[in-house]
C-alpha cells in the first residue's frame, strides 16, 4: 500500500482568525499598549497581519510603515499602500536607501559583492526593525512581527531584524496556510499569491535562499515537525528527494539559537 502524502492541514478559518484576535488583544492589553504598529511590505504575510490587527483592535489604533530602498519594487509599495487605504489605517513612508547608504560608506562596504552581501543585507533588516520600534516608543505602540511557520522553522529571517518584535501573531501558519487566510480575509489575490520576497538586495526572491518552492517546503515541515517523520519518509511521503529534507532539517538545527533568548552562563532564578 503507498504511503499516504503528507498535507498541509486546512484551515478552520473563524476559529484560526479567533484565536488570532483573541492574542493579539491580549498581548496589548497586557502590555498597556495604545496600539501596534506594522511594517508594510505589499507581501502576503505583513498584509495578512496588519489585517488582522485592524479586526482586532480597530484602524485607529494601527500604524503601517512602508520601509523602501532604492530597488524596492514599486509595485510593491503600491500594494501596501492600497491595502492601507483599504483598512483605513495610518500609514507612513519612510525612504530607508540613504540610511543603508550610511552604514556602507562607513564600515566601506560594497553590498554588491557577495561575501558582503548578507551581512548588509541583515543591516537592511534591522534598520527597519529600528524605525518600527521609533514608532513603537513614540506612540506606545507594540510592534508585530510578520514571520510565518515556514520561515521561522528553518530560520529565514534576520535576527534582531524582522525577528526583533513584541509578538508573533501568525508563527503558527505555514505560508500556504497564510495564503488561503488572507484570501479568506479579502486580502487582494495578487497580493496573497505574490512570490515572497525580503527585498534585501536588487532582485532578492526568498527562492534565491530556500531550495524549493513553498509548497513542497511546507510538506517536508509538516512531515518533519507534526508528525516526526524521519527524513527518508517524509521523502517518500511528501514527494521530495531526501537530501533535499535534510536540508530543511539542517537549517531547522543551525537556526535554533534565531528561535531562543540568548545563552547564559547561569540564569535567574524564577
């Protein structure tokens, strides 16, 4: 008898989007925050955040911030934009190039040459994440993070970047699971459908980083971490070569100290 794929579970999508609102209420009004604030890519996952916070806690309380270079895509500026328009939400632009600009010319750096290429591309990130949290003290505000599941498993984010936030509201979702939810929620399909990009560098695709497309990627997790599956089924199961699994499972143990609080020497007591 074959043996059966491994699938990406569908999704309850009133109990998923109430659970979803019940924490993010609950982790402002624990906070004694005024609000959140988000920034806007025109991806899928910032797009389904930001429309969840709006659900939450109303459009008044929560600030969109649009973070360009100079080889940002305008279309996806356009998108956040409108999709800001469409919530109703305050949204501010914030032209990050002469920043990065900044950074490059003191520490001598050319970004276009690849061995210096992540480590600005990861300035890039965290420059963003420092704009958010101005907002974040100026206003009150919490700042959400947009990570989903899939990236937060095999740790494709910038630590103290798009990592450094006060709360994760759909770390839980696999990036398919993303997709349908924000469809779920009226989220524009080009934007929902959109090949995922950070945008840290001209002509960056999270496909120049992550061996396999997102679909199959979310198979191999599910196999891996739902179900523990070792490598050689989940293979079998999910359709993908072996090695290929074991990449996943590799980038999930390299990116384990991403996922933690620092290493101490001794830790306080409780």
């Amino acid at each position: 008898m074959d043996k059966p794929r491994v699938v990406v579970p569908e999704l309850d999508y009133e109990k998923t989007c109430g659970e979803i609102t019940g924490f993010i209420k609950e982790v402002v009004k624990g906070a004694d925050a005024k609000g959140v604030v988000v920034g806007l890519s025109g991806g899928v996952d910032s797009s389904l955040v930001v429309t969840l916070c709006v659900h939450t806690l109303g459009k008044t309380k929560v600030l969109g911030i649009l973070m360009p270079t100079e080889f940002t895509p305008q279309q996806d500026m356009k998108d956040a934009l409108e999709l800001g328009k469409w919530l109703g939400i305050r949204t501010k632009l914030v032209n990050i190039q002469c920043i990065h600009d900044a950074f490059a010319k003191e520490l001598e750096c050319n970004s276009q040459e690849t061995r210096q290429r992540t480590p600005m591309a990861n300035i890039l990130a965290r420059i963003r994440m420092t704009i958010l949290y101005y907002h974040s003290n100026l206003n009150q505000y919490l700042v959400v993070g947009t990570g989903d599941r899939s990236e937060d498993l095999i740790g494709y984010f910038t630590k103290y970047g798009d990592g450094g936030v006060d709360l994760l509201p759909i770390s839980h979702l696999y990036k398919t699971q993303v997709r349908e939810l924000a469809r779920h929620l009226n989220v524009p399909k080009r934007i929902a459908y959109k090949p995922s990009s950070p945008q840290l560098y001209p002509g960056h695709r999270a496909t120049d980083e992550i061996p396999i497309d997102y679909e199959e990627l979310d198979r191999i997790l599910v196999g891996l971490f739902d179900r523990k599956l070792p490598p050689e089924e989940v293979s079998l199961s999910a359709g993908v070569p072996t090695d290929v699994v074991r990449e996943a499972q590799r980038r999930f143990l390299k990116s384990k100290h991403k996922r933690a609080y620092p290493l101490m020497l001794r830790e306080w007591e409780t």
